[in-house]
C-alpha cells in the first residue's frame, strides 16, 4: 500500500490530522505502507490528502480509506467496538474534524502575524515569483470557507467559546480512561488524538496551540494514543 500524505511542514513530520490518522490506523492493523508526499493536493482525486494507492484501487478520503482498511482486516478497526462505542466514537471524530479543524485551520491562515509560516510552510514549493498570488488565491479559499462552513461569521471572542466548549467536551469524554473505549486505543482515538496533535504541536505555536494547553488532560491523553500506536505527527528530536 502506498499512502500519500502532504510533506513536513510547521515541525509536523506529517501535517495533516487526516493523513496522520490512517498512518496510525495502518501502523495499528501492522499492514505494510510506503509514505509518498505531494506538495499540492489539487492533483488528487478529490484535491484533498491523505490518499491510498492498494494495488489497483485508489481511495481518496481518509474516512473512505479507514472504511477500505476495515474491510481488508476483517473488521481489523470498528468489529472489536461495541455499536454504542462506534457511535460515540463516531460523534467525537465529527467533532473533532467537521468543528475543531476549522478552528486549526483559522489559527493558522487567517491569523496575520502566523501567515508568513503558512506562505513557507505550504507554498514554497510555488516559485517565489508566484508564491504570493498563490498564497493569497488560497487564503482567500479558506476565508470563504469558513464563511460558509459558518464559523467565520462569528467573533474571535464567539470562536474561541466554541472551541473551548470542543475541548471541553472531548476532555470530559476521555475523562480519567487511559483511551476512549478500554486499555488499547482504537481508530476513534486515532481520528481524536491525531487532530489534536496538529493543534499541540505546530511550530511557532497558533492562538490554537495556546488554548489547548488550558486542557493538560487532553494533552497526556494524544500523548499516550501517539506512544501506543508509535506514530506521532510532530518531528521527533
Ligand atoms: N474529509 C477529508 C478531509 C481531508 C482534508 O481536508 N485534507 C486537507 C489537508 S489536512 C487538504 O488536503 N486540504 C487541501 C484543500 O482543501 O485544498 C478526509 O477525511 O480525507
């Protein structure tokens, strides 16, 4: 299997929440993978990474792909849960992926003073001519976005409640459990742990990476779920 997943940037070895989340998913069920980076995820399938090339099939989004994994092990991820924890399991991930990325998403793009790291971190492979218009096109995408999506018609006072209230929710749903469901962690605590670990330790650190330190339990928790599995998103010294 060949996974493809956007290159290192902002001292992430992988960047991106969902491409970390399959590395750890397949590092989980021991299934053999080559990693391939591609700077620009507009020549994907669907212009988003993670990717995953199995023989012949190319499946693009990670949840498609987790789906394609499952299938493959026989279950390897979701047949060992419960239906009630799959369900629980499965809000978590919206949770943390359709509301919590947003707000990684908005600390690292539209905030000025970290934009430069987002024009070096994600556009330097554009030709320094072009990087700016490149970079600018972009930002202006996620503005939108976020527009859209509906957060950004809120505050920064306004988004910084939602994302505490985010935070606080998945604190209190791990709460004092090693994981989210037993003594091993499972492909919800991989799709959890490897959006926060995009928030904790991006480098400088974003208005995000401030706000999750509020949350040390959150912290120890994407710890324990990155050393079980033996994948972490950041660069390791
Ligand atoms: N629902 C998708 C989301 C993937 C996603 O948003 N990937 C980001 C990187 S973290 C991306 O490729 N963004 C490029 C873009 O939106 O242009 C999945 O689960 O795979």
């Amino acid at each position: 299997m060949k996974l493809i997943t956007l290159p290192p940037a902002f001292g992430m070895r992988n960047v991106s929440p969902f491409c970390l989340k399959v590395e750890m998913a397949l590092a989980a069920l021991k299934l053999e993978h080559e990693i391939e980076w591609e700077k620009d995820p507009r020549k994907t399938p669907k212009g988003k990474l993670p990717v995953l090339h199995d023989g012949s099939r190319v499946i693009a989004d990670s949840e498609l792909i987790l789906q394609h994994l499952d299938d493959v092990t026989n279950g390897g991820l979701y047949g060992h849960l419960t239906a009630e924890q799959n369900a629980i399991g499965t809000s978590a991930t919206r949770l943390a992926e359709e509301h919590l990325y947003w707000f990684i998403v908005a600390s690292r793009w539209l905030d000025d003073d970290w934009w430069p790291n987002v024009v070096s971190g994600f556009f330097g492979f554009v030709p320094s001519l072009f990087r700016g218009l490149a970079a600018n096109g972009a930002r202006k995408e996620v503005a939108k976005t976020l527009h859209l999506q509906g957060l950004g018609r809120h505050n920064t006072d306004e988004q910084l409640g939602f994302a505490r209230r985010d935070l606080q929710a998945l604190q209190d749903l791990v709460g004092d459990k090693a994981f989210l469901f037993g003594d091993e962690p499972c492909i919800h605590d991989f799709s959890v742990a490897s959006l926060l670990a995009g928030a904790i330790d991006n480098k400088p650190v974003t208005w995000m990476t401030s706000m999750v330190s509020e949350y040390p339990a959150l912290i120890e928790y994407t710890e324990r779920v990155q050393s079980a599995v033996g994948v972490w998103g950041r660069e390791l010294g």
